[in-house]
C-alpha cells in the first residue's frame, strides 16, 4: 500500500514556473514507477509525465515535453514534476500516481497505475 499527496500548486502567470512534489508513504516507494497526470474542467484526465522506479527512464506527453521535467528522490519518498513556462492551457488538477512496475521503463495508461493521490490544483493566468 502506497498513500501519495500532492503539494505545490497554485496560481501563477503565464511563462511563470511551479515544483509540484507528491510524498510517499510505505517502504516499497522505491519499487514504483510514478507518473503526473492532470484533468482539466470538463476534460478527460491525461497524462503528463512518468519515471521508472530507478529515474533511469523518462517519459513526457508531447504538450509539456521540453517545459516540465519529472525526477525523483527515492530517500525522501517524492516525486517532483518542474513546471516551466506555464500556458493557460496547463491550468487542472494534477494527480501523482504510482505503478508497480518492475521493468526500468515507464508506462502511460493511467489504468497501469496502482495508487493515486488526491490531487493539486495548478492554475495558470493569462
């Protein structure tokens, strides 16, 4: 059992930065892929971003690739998702989420994912 929760949100301007952080509880933190995902109002969730449970594999949705970076602290229990010039567009509840996946590669189905957490609201003004 893995109990996540987000922090970090908040409102910011369009082209400003945000570090989400989502802490992990339990022992095994480190045997899980973690993924963000995010779900806009009115929208369906989508995939943001995820890392292999050794942070030797990375993966990014083509709409934050090169603005967002994913990493992960495996001693302090936390995932990070760097938020770069931000678009209003990028404006939803972020979710973080764990997957028991032993390969050192990532999954992006968020029906893969074993544990979510309750979520962070990022709003970004225009």
């Amino acid at each position: 059992q893995v109990h996540l929760v987000e922090s970090g949100g908040g409102l910011v301007q369009a082209g400003g930065s945000l570090r989400l952080s989502c802490a992990a509880s339990g022992r095994t933190f480190s045997s899980y892929a973690m993924g963000w995902f995010r779900q806009a109002p009115g929208k369906g969730r989508e995939f943001v971003a995820a890392i292999s449970w050794s942070g030797g594999s990375t993966y990014y949705a083509d709409s934050v690739k090169g603005r967002f970076t994913i990493s992960r602290d495996n001693a302090k229990n936390t995932v990070y998702l760097q938020m770069n010039s931000l678009k209003p567009e990028d404006t939803a509840v972020y979710y973080c989420a764990a997957d028991w996946f032993k390969a050192d590669a990532v999954r992006i189905a968020g029906s893969s994912y074993d544990f979510w957490g309750p979520g962070t609201q990022v709003t970004v003004s225009s």
